[in-house]
C-alpha cells in the first residue's frame, strides 16, 4: 500500500474529516510524462472548486504531499495554503492531481477550497488515504482546524471532533474505446461514518480529547482481513500520541488500537512486515523511534535493535521534523523497507535538507543516496511502491510492473513550498545490487567458518544464519589511506597509521594511531543506535612489540558521545604481557582490572567486548570470559548497570575505537587487526566459539617489514579479498572450537583459504536469505531488556521465558527481546 506525508504540527487538531475533492479529468495536462522530476504544484498555481467551476482559487504555497495507486491512477494530494481576500484569514485547501501509470500526463486538478459541510472548519489539514481493495474507491481522511491558530475546543454536541469520511472511485466511459479516468464523488456525505465506530455509545468517543489528523497512508493487511490507519490524538492530559484506527472494512468495523507510542511522537506511518505492524512516529526528543506489534495495537514494543532512533529529525536531533517515507517493497523476491528523510546541512546560517532514500532488511541499513538536487531545500516526503498496469500491445494480455515513485516539498520564496514528483524506479534495481552484496557477505562469513561443510550442517542446521543474526558491520580488507570501509555497506570506520597487513586487517603503529567505527559521532543519522542498548565488537588481533612503560596500551574500547569523549570500557594489554579491562571514572570505582591470563608477542587472537545495558559488560579472549559486571559487583559497586543505562541516557555512544585510541599519545602502539565483526546483539560463550577460525591462536608469521605492506595497500572501491590466512576450518577444529572455551595456549595450525575474491557490489543472488536477523518477530535467546522503560523485568530473568514473550506478552513478563513494551 502506498505511504503518505504530512508537515510537522505546531497545533492540536480537534477533529477528523473525510472530505471529498475532485481530479477533473476532462482538463488539459500541464506536465510531462511520468519518467524524470517534475513539479506537479507550484506556487501560485490555480484551482477549480470541485463543487462549484466558478471559484477559482490561487495557493501560495502547497503541503504535506501524499501518494495513492487506485485502478490504475496515480493520485497525488496536497494541502493547498491560501489567504482569504474578504477576511484576509489562513486558510488549507486540499487540492489533487492524477495520473495514468502508464505513462499518461498529469490533469490540472481541482480542490476543495473550503469544507462545504462546515463553513467553521477553514483548515483542512493532513489527509490520509485509504483505498479499498475490492472496488475502485479510495477514501481520505483529514484534520479539520478552525479560524483561529489554536484547536478547537470540545463543543457540548462533540461536533468538531467527529470523523468524517468522503469517497473517490475510477469511473469507466466507453467511447469508442475504454477510457478510464479519476472522479471525487462530489455527493459523498463528509459526515458519513461507521456507527459503531462513533456512535453515541461508542467507546472510542471516550479515549482522547481531541484527533490530530492522520499522517501516512492507511494499508491493508496481506490476508484482507483489516484494514489499519495511522492517526495521531491528544489524551486527557494534554500529550500528543500516535496509534491506528484497525477497520474490518472501509465502512464498518471500526476502532482504536488498545496501545500507543510514547508521549511526544507524532506523524505515525505504518506497515506490514511478518505478520506485525510496525509504526514509524517522529518524537520531541529529535529522533523517529519506531515500534511494533503483534497483536493488532493491543500493546507497542519500540523496535530498537535496528531501526529505533537512527534518523534524526533535524542536524541537531531536536524538535519532530517532517513526515518521510515508509513503505515496503520486494526486492529479487523477498521484502525490504524504504524510508525517505531529509540529511540537513547548515548553509550560510541556514539548515537545509537534501532528500535520501534509504533502504533496509530490518538488520542493515543502506543509504541509497540523493532523491533531490543539490540546490533544493527539501521537507516532507512520501513514497509510493505499487503495482501498476504497463503499457502493453492491444493483443497482449495486461501487463503489471513495480514502480516506485515519491513526492516531497521544496522550499520556494519566503516560506512557502513546491511540491515534485519524482520516478524512482529505476533505483529498485540499484538496490537489488546492495541486496546481493549483503547475501554474499553473509555466505563469506558462513564459509569461512565451515558452514559449507556437511558435517557442520548436521551440527546445526542454521550454522549461517546464527553466524549472521544480528551481523551489523564487517571490516575486513576493503581500506584506504584514511578509511577502513564496512563490506556490508553500512558505515566506515576512520584510520589513523593504518597500513594493510600482509596476511588481511590493518597493522596501527605509533602514536596516535587506531581506528574509529562511529556511533554517535555520525551526527543527525545514526545506523548503529543499537549499539547504546546492546552489542558485541569482535576482532581478531595480534601484538606486535612488548610495551616497555607500566602503563596499559588500549587496543579496543568504547567512548562516550560528551564533550571528553569519556570512556565506557575497553580492552588494553601490559608490559607484564597481561590483559586489562579499563572503566571510565564514572562508570566503575576501580577503573582497571588485570587478568592472569597472559598474551604473547605475534600470537593472533581473538578478542571481544559485549555490553547489555541490562545485564552489564563482557569480555572475551579466544572464547574464554575473562571479565563480567556480576563477577566484580560489591557493595559500593551494586550498582554499576544503572549507572551504565544513566550514561547512555545522558550521552549515548561515541564511537568505538580498534588497534588504538587516538587519545593515547603512546609511541608503542604496534598490533595487527583483522576481521572486525559487530553484532547487534550479546552473544554468549557458544556462539563466540563459533566464531573462532582455526588458526585464531595459532603463531602468526615475522611481522611483514613496512614496504611489503605498502605495496598490499587496497582502495575502498576495489573488489575485496579474503584474507589468504582463513581456512575452512576441519570438523576436528570445529569441534575444539564449539565443545568448549579454547585456551589462548591451545595449539593450532593452520590452512590456505578455499574462497576466492568477493565484491561488495557482487550481483548474483540466492546465495543465502538476507533476512538473517530473523526479522523483526524473534525474541533473542540471549536479551534481556531496553533502559527506556518503566516494566523493567528483575535480573536474571530465564532466556527460556523470554522465548516465549513475542507471542503473548504476559503481565509479567512484557518485554520482548530488543523491544520495549509501551
């Protein structure tokens, strides 16, 4: 079903209306052909009543543009913002254009200048449209305002909060040949809705104070047994919230879901995805959180282990922003999420956005790049993915075709804005190559650690798909002079006095030297936001030279998103040849652990760092935990996991650092890292096991002298290669690996890989499901639970309870795996 847009509100809405409007669809075209960009609303452009020809009204500027695909047509809507001659009041239109999919121009349209129903009601604000599966209609719903700029109040009869609800259907005429065209019914009642939804012993008449318009577009779910529309309310107490209208049809069975978002999130759109409902919302903390559901509204989870509070609602992150884009769309056969948002940037004192799509499986997120020009400053968006009719010979049968279309604001002179329409589906295909490059890196990840191997399999039948759950970001070899590059495509790491290594990673030597993976730092969009609830950072690692200080040198470790950029905690290692882990300040009393098990020079390793804030930090050596929050807890110290969720409250994460932290001005520094992996998600000892290629502790070779490394130095846009150092391991090694924690001591040897160069833009597919984080429906077995909640679940929780969270959230136990219970 297509998504639709709507401008942030500065007011209340009082009441909800379906008005009616009219394409006149006997009018001469006044653009092009779908293909390209056009401007489909521009300033100072002219409308027909779709009541009355003879009033013809000038806009000075058009809003809270929305797209819907009816039989055929592509109808474009609009709020249309003029200025009243006789009283020289504000006043919104709603005014609408279509479009024939295939290939046809657009009509000039027409509008509703004023509601004809309630001359009181002069602002008609945010329509969100519904189309009805079994027939040509499509019905719109509004926020209707009063004269004034503050909502209007509750009169005694309920009169200006009630619904309303107008139709629109494809008429066919026949003359000569078929011909279809676009028509509001302009006899529909706008008061016309379900009883039981509004009837005088409704209880939904009860819930809130007052509607604030919709905001995207209503769907349908893929079995057709409801339909469910976004809306957004003010509660008794005055907070705005978002939820959706669930509808058995378009006329009856109407009502408000049980739950809603948090407090402060407006501007909802939602879509299907594995049998939930998810509900994107724009929130006053600056951020767009989104939420889930699997049981029809009844109860809202905040979806945090992917998509929750990536996008920033403005440079800053503060104030709720403009509506964007939320749809889904297939992709080389299976479903993926589009989100359209503006990237701002300050230009001479100024903020301005430039129009970005992205796309994502729910796991990684990937920015497709610029919708808009460079020189157009862009605000509301929508989407629109359909299945359109193509044009095709009169002796062909009916083709169809997936588009992919959006349309948004541009700012014009003073503040008012053009609304452009833009063909986007030559994008879909770019995208298809993105979906291939995740497949493969999943299947590389897979075989090197013997996924491929039919004993593996029989050890656990979804080997891949367990090494790749959750697998955010990989880096590998792909790398420049100044840039370590994710070969999932999401974000790069920064590198200071890294030169590639000759056996794969990067060798950092010296002061200063080290990467950085942002988090936080990244600024308005932030695709690792998970990493401030839950994560695991792996590397692979060895120490080329013994520190000669007594002070620890940081190999890997996190920093917070404040002023100091503050430590959290990371791994360092000693001139005792032990390893450390380091705790800013705030986070622990004793800010340094040492540990008896030792390291030694030229020996890889594999190390990892795992931190929930509900359960604490971990870290590993070779799958063995050499640290835990809840083995170092005492009486001063209880306390540290609130005093972790307080800091990532407070601050949020920074970025993490790998081989170095710049902040170290050490002139020792001198190790090798390779095969970075950053997770979603905690994983336990088993799983890091598996992880563990064969050769992970075994000797490495001498150090490669300096100028052999520089001739193996690579660009970020040249295919990747494997390091030549990973075996497929043997099912004796795998066995080591899995049965039990290896000892950094075990022996070990070592194979030549069997895999040969991958490309990151590889565009064969099938190689395996992307969706390898399961969706967004599996509770995970090693998760606990979100810091943004008051149903906090007690510690030590069975991960055998949460299992069984996802399907029936108990009382007790409300909290799903990454989510949090509304």
């Amino acid at each position: 079903m297509p998504s639709m847009s709507r401008r942030v509100f500065t007011s209340a809405v009082l009441l909800l209306l379906f008005v009616m409007m009219c394409c006149g669809s006997g009018a001469a075209p006044t653009e092009a052909s779908n293909s390209g960009k056009k401007i489909i609303f521009q300033v100072n452009e002219s409308f027909s009543d779709s009541w009355n020809e003879s009033l013809v009204q000038a806009f000075h500027s058009f809003r809270a543009p929305s797209l819907a695909y009816v039989s055929g047509f592509v109808v474009a809507t609009v709020e249309a913002h003029y200025t009243n001659s006789t009283d020289q009041k504000s006043c919104v239109s709603i005014a609408a254009k279509s479009m024939i999919s295939s290939g046809g121009t657009w009509t000039n349209g027409t509008a509703i200048v004023f509601d004809h129903y309630d001359v009181k009601i002069d602002r008609l604000l945010s329509p969100t449209t519904i189309a009805n599966g079994n027939s040509d209609d499509t019905n719109a719903l509004v926020g209707g305002y009063g004269t004034s700029t503050t909502p209007l109040t509750e009169l005694t009869d309920g009169k200006y909060w009630m619904p309303r609800m107008a139709e629109v259907m494809v008429r066919r005429y026949r003359d000569g040949e078929e011909e279809e065209r676009f028509e509001w019914k302009q006899f529909a009642d706008t008061s016309k809705l379900p009883y039981d939804f509004w009837g005088d012993n409704s209880a939904n008449r009860d819930r809130f104070k007052q509607f604030l318009g919709g905001g995207g577009a209503g769907i349908r779910m893929e079995d057709k047994s409801r339909y469910l529309l976004p809306i957004q309310a003010l509660t008794h107490d005055g907070k705005n919230v978002s939820l959706v209208i669930l509808a058995n049809g378009t006329y009856y069975g109407w009502e408000f879901s049980e739950d809603t978002s948090d407090e402060g999130c407006i501007q909802p759109a939602v879509l299907e995805w594995n049998d939930e409902i998810i509900m994107m919302t724009s929130c006053d903390d600056g951020s767009r959180r989104v939420y889930w559901s699997s049981a029809m509204g009844r109860w809202w989870y905040e979806e945090y282990d992917t998509l929750s509070r990536v996008w920033g609602n403005s440079l800053n992150r503060t104030g709720h922003g403009v509506q964007g884009g939320f749809v889904s769309a297939m992709i080389d056969g299976q479903k993926y999420i589009l989100v359209s948002r503006p990237v701002y940037a300050e230009k001479n004192g100024k903020e301005t956005g430039r129009l970005h799509l992205w796309l994502t499986d729910m796991q990684r997120i990937y920015d497709v790049g610029p919708i808009s020009a460079e020189n157009e400053n862009v605000a509301a968006s929508t989407l629109l993915y359909a299945t359109v009719e193509a044009q095709s010979l009169k002796k062909e049968g009916p083709k169809e075709e997936k588009k992919l279309y959006c349309s948004y604001e541009v700012a014009a002179e003073g503040d008012n804005y053009n609304i452009t329409f833009v063909d986007l589906t030559e994008k879909l295909e770019e995208m298809k190559k993105v979906v291939a490059a995740w497949k493969e890196k999943d299947a590389y990840i897979a075989r090197e650690h013997g996924c491929g191997n039919e004993w593996r399999n029989n050890w656990h039948r979804d080997c891949g798909e367990a090494l790749t759950k959750g697998l955010f970001g990989f880096l590998s070899n792909k790398s420049t002079d100044s840039t370590w590059a994710d070969e999932y495509l999401g974000v790069n790491a920064t590198v200071k006095k890294g030169m590639p290594a000759a056996d794969g990673g990067l060798t950092f030597e010296g002061s200063g030297a080290g990467a950085e993976w942002p988090v936080g730092k990244m600024g308005q969009n932030v695709p690792y936001y998970f990493a401030n609830y839950k994560f695991t950072l792996v590397a692979t690692v060895s120490i080329h030279k013994e520190p000669k200080g007594s002070s620890s040198i940081p190999l890997m470790g996190v920093r917070m998103n404040d002023a100091q950029g503050t430590l959290l905690f990371g791994l360092s290692y000693t001139h005792e040849k032990k390893w450390k882990v380091t705790f800013g300040e705030s986070l622990r009393n004793s800010s340094a652990y040492d540990y008896g098990v030792g390291w030694e020079t030229n020996k890889k390793y594999q190390v990892a760092l795992e931190m929930h804030h509900y359960d604490g930090v971990s870290v590993y050596v070779d799958g063995e935990e050499i640290y835990y929050t809840k083995d170092y807890e005492d009486g001063e110290d209880y306390n540290f996991t609130q005093k972790l969720r307080t800091l990532l409250r407070s601050h949020g994460i920074s970025h993490f650092y790998i081989g170095g932290d710049s902040t170290s001005n050490s002139d020792e520094i001198d190790v090798t890292v390779s095969n970075v992996l950053l997770y979603n998600r905690a994983l336990n000892e088993a799983k890091l096991n598996a992880l563990m290629k064969r050769n992970t502790v075994a000797a490495a070779a001498a150090k490669v002298p300096d100028q052999e490394v520089a001739a193996q130095t690579t660009n970020v846009s040249e295919p990747s290669r494997h390091p030549a150092n990973v075996p497929v391991a043997t099912p004796e090694a795998q066995q080591d690996a899995t049965s039990a924690p290896r000892s950094q001591h075990s022996p070990a040897q070592t194979s030549e890989s069997e895999s040969g160069p991958a490309e990151s833009k590889q565009t064969s597919s099938d190689i395996i499901d992307p969706f390898t984080s399961a969706g967004v429906g599996m509770a995970e077995e090693d998760s606990t639970w979100n810091v943004n909640t008051d149903d906090r679940a007690p510690h030590g929780t069975s991960p055998d309870v949460l299992e069984s969270v996802h399907d029936e959230p108990s009382t007790a136990n409300t909290l799903a795996s990454g989510r949090t219970r509304r």
